[in-house]
C-alpha cells in the first residue's frame, strides 16, 4: 500500500470547511493549545511535592499518575465526539473543562478533591491536544502536511518550556497558583478558537459503541498503572496483576470491534504498513523522550550534585536542538528532499548516536561534555516526531479521523510510561547490584550491607547526606554504580533507537512512500451533516 493513499473503503483526504485566512497563526495556536497538555504534568510534577505536604497526602504515586491514566483512556472517545459535535466546539468545551479541573485542584481541601481536580484536568487536556493535533491538517497548505507538523512540534517545545517555566516559578511560592497557568492559558485560548480556527464539518457517528470505548478505556488504565508500578517492584502483584487485566480487556476490545459494524476506532488500520511505521516513530519520540529526559535528571543530580535550576539549564540544548529540527525537517519534507522513510530511519540514527555519546561521557563533569550528546538525542527523537504526526494524520480514514487521529496521545503515553518504567528498573537493578558488589569487595559483613543500600535510599528520596562511615561508602559506590548503569541504559536504548529507525524504513519503504501528502482529489468524503462547530 502506498503512504499516499489511503486505505480500502476509507479516505485519509481532508473533509471540506471554512477556509482558514491565516494559517501561519492558525498553526502556531495549535501547538501552544498542544503545549498546555505537555506544561500541565511538568507542573503537577513541580507542585506536588508541595502538595503532598499542605494536603498530608502520604503516597503520591495515585497523585503523580492519575492524570495521564484519565487522558489516555478518555482521548480517543474525545476524539470521536469533535467528529460529532464539531471539533471547534469540543475544542472550546475541553478547555472548559480544564480549567475546572485544575481550579479544583487549586482549591482542593483534602486529597480526594486533588485526584478529582487531576481526572478532570487529564480528561479535558486529552481532548484539547486531540483536537489541536487533528486540527492541523485542515491548516495547513495542500502539500505542506510536513511542515506544518514540524512548525507545530517546535512551537509546542517553545511553549511548554516557558508555561512549564512559569509554572515552576509559582509553585516556589506556594504550590496552589502554580495550578492557574493553565486555566489562564486555557480561557485566554477559548476566546482565540473561533477567531484562528476554522469551522469543521460534523459527521454521523459510526456508531456509539459503548462496550467498546469502555472496553478500551479500561484496559489502557489497567495497563498502563500496572506498567508504573513496575518501576517499584517487578515482582508486584498489584503490577502484574493489572498488566494482566489491562492486556485481556484490550485483546477483547479488539475482537469486539472487528466484530462490531458499529465500532468507533478500525482496528484494521493497525494492520497498515504506514501507519505501523508512524507508531514506530511514536516509539522513539516518546521513549527516547522519557529514557534521556528523567535519567539524565536524575544522573545530573545525583551524580554531578547540580541543583533544580541548574538542571533545568543544562536541559535546555535537548528542548533547543528539538525546535531546530522540527523546522528543519518539516520544511525537507514538503520540500520533496526528503521522504518519511528517510526521515524516520534519520531520526533512529541521530537519536542512538547522541545516546552512544551520553553513554561515553556520563562521567563528565561539565555542561560541555553532555552538549553533542544532548543536542543529537533532541534532534533525533523530534526528527522522528515529524512523520509520527503527518502519517497518522495521513492515514486517518474521513469516517474515524477523529478518533485515529486522537489515538496518537494513547500510545504516546503508553510508550513514554514504557520508558519511564523500563530505565528505572534497569538503573536501579544495575545500581544497587553494583553497590553490594562494591560493599562486599570491600569486606562489609553480608549483614551490613541493607544498612549501607538505606542510606542510598534516604539520599535519593530526602537528599539527607549519611553521616555514618559505612553509609558515606555505600552512596560513593552507588553513585559510580549509577554511572555504569546509566551507560548501559543508554547503549540499550540506543539499540532500540537504531532498531526503529530500520523497521520503520523497511516498513515505509514496502509501503512504497515518497515523502509529504499530496491528498487525492479522486476519494470521496462521507456526507456532512448540515451544522458544523
């Protein structure tokens, strides 16, 4: 199947609607609309610390996580609605409802009205990055699908820096109005929809299918809750025994939608070379993403003692060196001198070679010797960004586009949390392996050993510095075991990286794909139905 047409008995062309007068501005609404959903857990994440505190939450975990579990299970249903309803409208409702969620959170007296506020935040944030992302090819100019992806990609990275930025600014002040951000973003944006964005046909459900988005919904929060408490514990029956659940009512839904004449997504396009290799790229965008960004944190201040600012300064040339090739490579490939195959093979080397480089130079101490590092794993992980959103959108059939088009943020978040998941027990299996090996070379009795690794696990959670000899020892051996398994991380990543960019060449290249979309003017669209929002 070529990537430019669309698959049987569906069409990828985009549905007729109000022509949009400004599609530079147009595009970059889109991705601060994106940004609110990247800024909104980057500052939970800041805030909740505080929040812990002035709520006397005890664990946080339910807290950290409830948010992007709601986003995930409710995305591709919200998706499914801006088909129905108009997707101006659901746009404008969604971000409604945001700001509800998050004057929840700000308000929130007790830690039952925080989960709650972080629901209803998640749920709206979801449906606003579905409908912004989806927005984007009625945007952009016939042709330039690419492009306008790689606009949208570095004006999302811009903004959610600086969102991000000002967030973390007001929860140093008081957790609470780091929680208006968003809201404020989110009601200057509901008065600027309808002057930017164009109005979009509706189209008939093809069908409610409840069961089914239950079904889904379900599954993708067992699953992926299951696949954060791993990082705890691999032998957590809470873990497995939710991965289990998450993985048997996702093998349900699936038969039950290709059974179903009423379904709400088409599984078959999950049998669609080109929109397999877009998942791939979904792949090393977002597990690339969670591996560099949280280890590299974390080996920063750990290993190199840097502080929270200075941390947030040396991430900058990954953010900087995305914004770059987002542009660079969106322009390359509308151009026509580059394909999608190319690009996605393209960003699998860079972003290993860059993971390599971290990988040789962990040991540094300096800004400068992460720098090529750095800025290779940005470019790369964005380089791929770039056919992960135009072919899904390419391949989008008019009759689901909603819901294919959303489904993007669930396995961005499936993939991410298996980054997450994945580099914390492999850095911390390989870290506290390495520091009783350490401890017990050095003669510490076998007995004395679990006291040396708390004083290690104090230090990671409090940042308490042990007083007592054998604690001192303990962390200056988990801090060179840390190293260790840092690189190794980084090699398997790269592995993995390199292994993407391949398979989705391989896949593009059988799909007989050349580049950007150039929408066929033969395919029809199903009918309309009259209003539109």
């Amino acid at each position: 199947m070529s990537a430019t047409t669309p698959p049987a008995g569906a069409s990828a062309a985009q549905p007729a609607q109000s022509p949009v007068k400004r599609p530079a501005l147009a595009l970059t609404f889109l991705g601060i609309l994106a940004a609110l959903q990247g800024t909104d857990p980057n500052i939970a994440s800041t805030a909740l610390v505080g929040a812990a505190r002035g709520l006397d939450m005890g664990s946080t975990s339910l807290a950290a996580s409830i948010s992007a579990l709601a986003l995930a299970a409710t995305a591709i249903s919200t998706g499914l609605l801006a088909d129905s309803l108009g997707r101006r409208k659901v746009l404008q409702v969604a971000l409604i409802v945001t700001i509800i969620g998050d004057l929840v959170v700000f308000l929130a007296p007790d830690t039952a009205f925080y989960l709650l506020g972080r629901v209803i935040a998640g749920i709206g944030l979801g449906a606003v990055y579905g409908a912004a992302f989806a927005y984007i090819r009625a945007c952009a100019k016939p042709g330039k699908l690419a492009a306008a992806m790689g606009v949208f990609t570095a004006v999302l990275m811009v903004a959610t820096m600086i969102l991000t930025f000002a967030g973390g600014a007001l929860s140093s002040l008081e957790w609470r109005t780091a929680f208006l951000v968003v809201p404020i973003a989110s009601a200057i944006s509901f008065f600027i929809v309808p002057i930017l964005l164009p109005k979009e046909p509706r189209f008939s459900l093809p069908g409610k299918d409840i069961l089914g988005q239950v079904l889904l919904g379900l599954g993708i929060i067992a699953l992926l809750g299951g696949i954060g408490e791993l990082g705890k514990s691999l032998t957590s029956p809470i873990a497995l025994g939710a991965i289990a659940v998450g993985i048997v009512l996702l093998v349900i839904w699936v038969i039950w939608e290709k059974r179903d004449s009423n379904r709400f997504f088409p599984v078959s396009i999950l049998k669609n070379p080109v929109f397999v290799a877009a998942i791939v790229a979904g792949f090393i965008y977002n597990f690339g993403n969670a591996v560099v960004f949280l280890q590299l944190t974390n080996l920063w201040q750990y290993v190199n003692g840097l502080k929270t600012l200075e941390v947030s300064m040396w991430q900058l040339p990954l953010l900087l060196a995305g914004i770059i090739a987002g542009l660079v490579t969106g322009r390359l490939m509308s151009s026509g001198k580059l394909s999608a195959r190319a690009v996605l093979l393209l960003g699998g080397v860079v972003s290993a070679a860059g993971m390599v480089l971290l990988a040789l130079t962990h040991t540094g101490t300096s800004f400068w010797a992460f720098l090529p590092g750095e800025f290779l794993v940005g470019a790369g992980v964005v380089i791929a960004a770039v056919p992960y959103g135009s072919l899904i959108l390419q391949e989008a059939p008019a009759k689901y586009y909603g819901p294919v088009s959303s489904s993007r943020l669930t396995f961005g978040q499936f993939f991410y949390a298996i980054g997450f998941a994945a580099s914390t027990i492999v850095i911390d299996k390989l870290t506290i392996g390495g520091t009783t090996a350490k401890l017990e070379a050095a003669g510490v009795p076998a007995t004395q050993v679990g006291t040396g690794l708390d004083a290690v696990t104090t230090y990671a959670a409090q940042s308490t510095a042990p007083t007592s000899s054998l604690g001192k020892e303990a962390l200056a051996d988990a801090t060179a075991s840390y190293g260790l398994a840092f690189a190794t991380m980084m090699y398997i990543t790269a592995a993995l990286m390199l292994l993407g960019g391949v398979a989705g060449y391989v896949l593009l290249k059988r799909a007989g794909d050349h580049g950007d979309d150039p929408t066929p003017k033969s395919v029809k669209h199903p009918a309309p139905s009259t209003s539109s929002g």
